[in-house]
C-alpha cells in the first residue's frame, strides 16, 4: 500500500515508538511514497488489486533495494572469517560469537534486521572447550541479540543432531526467556535423539521455543534450507527476494459461488499478483545493483542463485466460510467435510497457477513461486476477515486430533513454509513424551512445522513469532516497546485473538 | 457380532494413563463400590428410572419406549444427570461395537502410542476387549488395562494375553472389605501372577486417613515389587474434587495433608524401596 506524506509527519511524533521504530518506519514510508507504476511498472490493474485489499504487498516498498528474507551461510565466516569487516576466522568461541554479531548487523531484510543467524549449536558446538563457562558466553551471546536484534522474526536452528552446544542453548533459552531469537529444532527421527528431542520440547513448553520442523520434508523439497522469520523454510546461501500474499478472506467478498471464487477470481488475482513478484525481482536484480555491492555475495554467504520467492496465502478459513454460507451449509472450516473439500480445492487450483507461472531469476526453484501460508504480521483492518494461513478461526478449532488431522492435510502445498501452534496446559510438562508422540505423529502425517507453548505463560506465539504478553500490554496502553514485534502481535491480537486459543488439556 | 460395549468416555489424548500419548477409553460399570470412588457415575449401568430427564435444563434427555435416550448435541456437560442419580450411575453413556471403537482409535493412530481401557472395570468385559485388543495390536498400538485387581485370572486370560499390560490398582489389602466392598484379596494373587508373567505396567495405590491400611498396603506391594525394578509403584493422594456430597460427608476429613501423603514415601524410602512416584 502506498503511503502519504502525513504519515511521515504522524511517525515523527508518535509517542509509542523508539528513536529506532520511527527511524525505520520512516524509512519504510520514504519507500512507499514512490509511484510502483513509475518505478516497478505495475500497470493500473495490479494497483487496484492491492488498493482493495485483495493482494497484500507487506507494505514491502516500491523500490525493492534488499531480499525480504536472506539466510547466509555462516559456515563461511567460519572459514575465511570476512574481508569487508575485516575479521579474522574465528580462533576460540570469543571470537566467534563476537564476530557472529557483528555479521548480524550488516545482514539485511526487510525489516532491516536479520531473520536468520544460523544453525548456531553447529557453529557454536567445535568452539565448545568449557561447558559451565561458555554457557555463560552463549547465554550472554542469546540475551546480547534480544536486546539489539529488536524483531522476533530473527530466527536461529538447532539440531538435528545432538550437541553439547544445543543443549546449552536450550539451558540459556528456558533461563532468559526472551522472545528473540526465534528458535527452531530441525527434526529428523533418525538424527534427532530421544533426550535432544524431549529436551527440546521441555524448553518449548518453558520457553515457548524451540519449533519443530520436518527436517526430512524440507530437505526434500528445498534442498538446504534454513528455517528463517516465523517458520519459512528457504534455500541456504540464498533466501527469498519477496513475498506478497492474497487475501482469500477479501476476495471471497465478490464471489456469487464456489465456482465464480475458484475459476473466475483466484487465477485472475493470482495471475496479477505473480507479474507484480516478478516485477519486484526484476527491479532488486537488475536494477537495486544489491548483488553487486553486498559483501554477502562476494564472499560468498549468499549466492544469488538461491534466491526464490514466495507466493504467499491468508484467509484460507474465511474464504471456506463465506463459499459454505453461499452453499447454504452451516457448518465452519475445521469442522465440515465439505469445508476441507473446498480449501483444497482453492489450494490445489493456486498451486497448478503458480506451477505454470515462468519467474524471472529464480533458478534455485526451477522457475517457479513457492506457496507460503502466510500467518500476517499486519495492522490493517482487512485482517480482522483474514485468519492467518490455512488455520482454523480460534474458536471454531475442533479437538485436537481432529483439528490435526485437518490441518496436516493443508501442509503438503506449503513448500517455503507453512506451520500450526497448539497450547498445552501444565500437566504436559511431566509428560514430555506424549507431546513428543502428538509431535512425530503429525510429522508422520506430513506437517512442515509445529510448535506449542503453555496457555498461561507471559511467552506467546502470536502467529510465528513470540511476544511477550506484557509487552503488547504496555503498548496497548501507549507505552513504548522495544521490539517492532511487539506492536505487531498488538494488531493481530486484536484481529485475530490469538491469545485466547483453545489450550489442549488430556481432558 | 455386533455385539456393543457401553463406554462412560472417551479421551482421545492422554498423558496420564501409561507412557506417552494414549487413547482412552472409559467402560461403564464397576463390580467394587470404593469409599473415594472419583468417578462412582461409572459403576452401575443406567436402570432407565428416568430422573435425570426431569432434572436436566438443556432437554438433552429424554424417554423413548422406556428407555433414557441422551442426545449429546444438545448436552452443556453441566453434569445435573450424574448428580442427580441416585444409583451410581448416568445417562451420558454410548455403546459401541468393536468396529466403532476401532474407526476412532485408526484416526488417532498417527498421535498415539497405544490404548488404555479404564473404567469402571474393563475385565467385566473381557470377551470384548480380547478381540478388540488383538484388532488394536495390529495397528502397531500397545494395549493396556488400567484394572482394580478384582478378576478371575484364568477366565480372563485371553485378555491378559493379548494385551501388554496393566495398571494395577492394590487399593488396600486388611481393609479392602471396608473401603471397596469385597472381602477376598484376589488383587494381591492376581498381582503376583501379572508380575511372573511381565504384564504389569505400574501399580497404583490411592491413600487417605483413616479408611485404609496404608502401611501394610505399601508393605505388600512393596515386597511384591522388589524383585521386579522395571515396574514402578504410584501413589496417589486422595482428593477432594469429583466427590459426591455423600462421599464427602464420608471420606472428606480422611483426605491427606501433602505433608502426612509425603511421609508414605519416607516410609518406602527406609524400607529400602524407591521405584516409586508420589502424585501429590
């Protein structure tokens, strides 16, 4: 969406914003002020699109100077240290945690901060010579990102095999409590230990984090990957350009039935949606000189080969209502066959559009989009009638293995990443190994991603990434925060009560 | 054989019935009527008098050909129809046959590690649950039967043998005549036998003041248990919530401070034995 002038002006004297907040906020207004018709060469039909809501562009900006999303590979720092800092490989693990921030805070994205800081119990683990003092480093490294990397969609991995250093980091995670980083557990049953695996789903129920991905999945279908912002699977060395997304829930609106939705409105907005990615990626390839420039790409942490892009969804489970309603079914996603028939009929007629969409520079995905089911990160009002992803509405969820079931059959289209959240009350706590079977079962039934916190504690998923309750609290009452996150899961609170999910309790 | 069984519930996820995520499955009646019985509704089976229809504000209930009918589609769980019953039982019951059973356990499959028949007393229905076991094992599940002990071992023993095993209670032994209402000690014999032939998940034991002989309850188990380190011995301390009034009235001033329920494990500690579990 474009912006105005005035909202420089209101950004300027915002009282519930930090200097940085409004820095790059303003800075984000500068990018939308621009005409995409002059700069990107949208033509008047794609405007219309994102003027009524119907494609949401992530406020992602006009002259698309960096990638959304860049997952490096830190692998490399390792090895050659970085000539345009000017720092030497790494000799103990002072100078590898030391040298791993400075990296971070010249590693773009969209919201200028990091999404991904990489498979830190690997980089961490050979370093390792102390356990109890370099705990204290690593716990201080973790805290040392909360504070400054001040956006939970900054995302680190661990696993799939067994570490000292993850088990570290697991120890640090449960004793800081802090929504940054993002945290994801890289499963695979016959890498991943038994006392890893529990021990990490401990820490997620302590700590609302580690994440569990389906390792074998992903690797499957991405190739090295790492898991980035809230749950987006994308290539390594690479990342994702861009990502828009369609507003199903929106679109919805002007159907007259199923079929109008189906064959009439979903390829034409997707159809516009694509050419308006491909433009956006033409502009940062050929035109942003971003490649040219960063030292990410010339010393190899990226490569621009592996860049994709991703085509992302909301608003599944309003788009399924409102077509049951015109079927004159009473029934709700989640909870009605006919429901399910007709996501996956939506989803499997959008992923044949994307399929046979040619995309400029995307070699790492043989030309193609990605499919994201995309949870929203956005303050806009047409939210409120666009549930995140293909998730049920809360308060329409169904019991839990039921609303597992229904939920692992939408993972399969989702390739850059789709995931579910389920809170759990206390008593998992001395049952580890059930949420561990609830875990490897929907990954055997084909889930990408799934985590869980507990319903009572101040940590929160808000749709990928953590919050604490208090923080959006404090903003709710115009107090200042300190993360951009925090305002964000203000917003999709309001519109989506997430905090009020249905917690799953063994009866 | 479409024989039906009448089931109280069924929890699709449990944490709290044996290791790891199981189904289970709730049988109604119970041949034992024990003083703190959390769950009395589960003993008889409905005698269709038809009180709970007249108390029940959703109309959930109602009587058709004599018989109590119990729509669950109107029902709030407002629980008036157990309160109400004078016979230990209620009206929320379903019957199913062992393929209905078996479509609900084949759609949790992926999440579960196994099946726990509690109840009730799931040996009353042996002959069922035999088959079904067998249908259950197949699906690469465990079986278990979380039982009072009361049971004729041979007449059961197909079910003892198609299943992996079982979460005994020994809910007290000089006592039991008093507090559960049967005079022999079979539970101690059937517990003897379970152990030789390695069907025994944990046993269970609930303690509160005065209605029970909790030493010498520990003491036998105990001594059973000795020579069997991979079984665990659970106690449980009494609580007040799922009482009945009547059984408040009987048994409420006997409910354990944690304090006097932590001393049982003292005790078992200086006797030497220590695979136990206090479940405050």
């Amino acid at each position: 969406m474009r912006s105005v002038l005035n909202d420089l002006t209101s950004t300027a004297s915002a009282i519930n914003m930090t200097y940085q907040q409004k820095l790059f906020s303003m800075a984000n207004i500068g990018e939308r002020l621009v005409d995409p018709r002059a700069s990107l060469g949208y033509t008047d039909e794609e405007m219309i699109y994102i003027e009524n809501n119907m494609i949401c562009d992530l406020n992602e900006g006009y002259l698309p100077y960096r990638p959304r999303y860049i997952v490096p590979d830190y692998e490399i720092f390792v090895k050659n240290g970085c000539d345009f800092l000017d720092i030497k490989p790494p000799t103990d693990i002072d100078t590898l945690l030391d040298g791993l921030l400075i990296l971070y805070s010249h590693v773009p994205s969209i919201t200028s901060f990091p999404v991904y800081i990489g498979r830190l119990d690997q980089l961490i683990d050979p370093f390792i010579r102390d356990e109890e003092s370099d705990y204290i480093k690593i716990k201080r490294f973790l805290n040392h990102i909360d504070k400054t990397i001040v956006d939970s969609f900054c995302h680190g991995n661990i696993g799939p095999v067994e570490t000292k250093a993850g088990h570290l980091i697991l120890k640090a995670v449960v004793e800081l409590q802090n929504p940054t980083p993002n945290l994801t557990l890289l499963y695979d049953a016959q890498l991943t230990s038994k006392d890893f695996a529990l021990e990490a789903v401990k820490t997620c129920l302590l700590a609302a984090k580690p994440s569990f991905s389906n390792q074998v999945m992903y690797q499957k279908d991405v190739g090295n990957h790492g898991i980035v912002s809230c749950y987006n699977a994308l290539p390594l060395a690479g990342g994702a350009y861009t990502l828009l997304r369609l507003r199903l829930g929106t679109m919805v609106k002007k159907a007259t039935s199923t079929k109008h939705f189906i064959d009439i409105i979903l390829p034409e907005v997707a159809q516009n949606m694509a050419s308006m990615m491909d433009k956006r990626i033409k502009f940062m390839v050929e035109e942003s000189n971003f490649f040219e420039t960063s030292f990410l790409t010339k010393e190899g942490f990226i490569n621009q080969d592996n860049f994709t892009a991703m085509f992302g969804i909301v608003g599944l489970a309003d788009a399924v209502n409102e077509l049951l309603k015109l079927e004159g079914i009473h029934e709700t996603f989640g909870q009605s066959e006919r429901g399910d028939d007709i996501g996956h009929n939506i989803l499997s007629k959008l992923e044949h559009i994307v399929g046979q969409h040619e995309a400029p520079y995307l070699k790492r995905t043989d030309g193609h989009y990605l499919l994201h089911a995309q949870v929203g990160a956005d303050l806009s009002p047409e939210d409120r009638d666009n549930t995140p992803a293909h998730r049920i509405k809360v308060g329409q969820e169904p019991i839990l293995p039921i609303h597992l079931a229904q939920s692992a059959s939408f993972h399969k289209y989702f390739k850059s990443g789709t995931g579910d959240l389920y809170a759990f009350d206390q008593t998992y706590l001395d049952h580890l190994e059930a949420l561990l079977d609830i875990i490897q079962g929907a990954f055997s039934e084909g889930y990408r991603y799934i985590t869980t916190y507990l319903q009572n504690s101040d940590l929160i998923r808000v749709t990928g990434y953590l919050v604490k309750r208090s923080d959006v609290e404090r903003f709710n009452n115009n107090q200042v925060v300190l993360r951009d996150t925090d305002i964000f899961g203000s917003g999709t609170n309001n519109n989506a009560n997430v905090f009020n999910r249905q917690t799953r309790t063994y009866e | 054989m479409n024989q039906k069984i009448l089931v109280n519930q069924i929890i699709p996820f449990s944490n709290v019935d044996g290791e790891g995520n199981r189904c289970s499955i709730f049988v109604q009646g119970c041949q034992l009527n024990c003083l703190y019985c959390h769950n009395s509704e589960t003993i008889q089976i409905c005698r269709h008098c038809g009180i709970c229809v007249e108390h029940c504000p959703s109309k959930a209930l109602s009587i058709h050909s004599g018989l109590v009918v119990y729509d669950e589609s109107q029902c709030t769980q407002c629980d008036r129809c157990i309160v109400v019953c004078p016979y230990q039982s209620t009206p929320k019951t379903n019957a199913f046959t062992k393929d209905d059973l078996m479509a609900k356990i084949v759609s949790y499959r992926p999440y579960i590690r196994g099946v726990t028949f509690s109840g009730g007393e799931p040996t009353l229905y042996a002959d069922f649950l035999t088959e079904l076991a067998q249908k259950i094992k197949k699906l690469g599940l465990t079986v278990y039967i979380d039982s009072n002990g009361f049971f004729d071992f041979d007449a059961i023993f197909p079910l003892i043998n198609a299943v992996d095993g079982f979460l005994l209670d020994i809910k007290a032994v000089d006592s039991i005549e008093h507090l559960c209402g049967v005079k022999d000690q079979t539970h101690l014999k059937n517990l003897e036998r379970l152990l030789e032939i390695d069907k025994v998940i944990e046993v269970r034991t609930v303690l509160l003041n005065k209605h029970m002989d909790q030493i010498n309850t520990l003491n036998q188990v105990a001594d059973r248990l000795e020579v069997y380190p991979q079984v665990p011995y659970r106690l449980i301390r009494a609580h007040i919530t799922g009482l009945k009034k009547e059984q408040e009235a009987l048994v409420g001033e006997a409910i354990m401070t944690v304090k006097e329920f932590l001393a049982y494990g003292n005790h078992l500690r200086q006797k030497g034995f220590h695979n136990f579990i206090l479940q405050k």
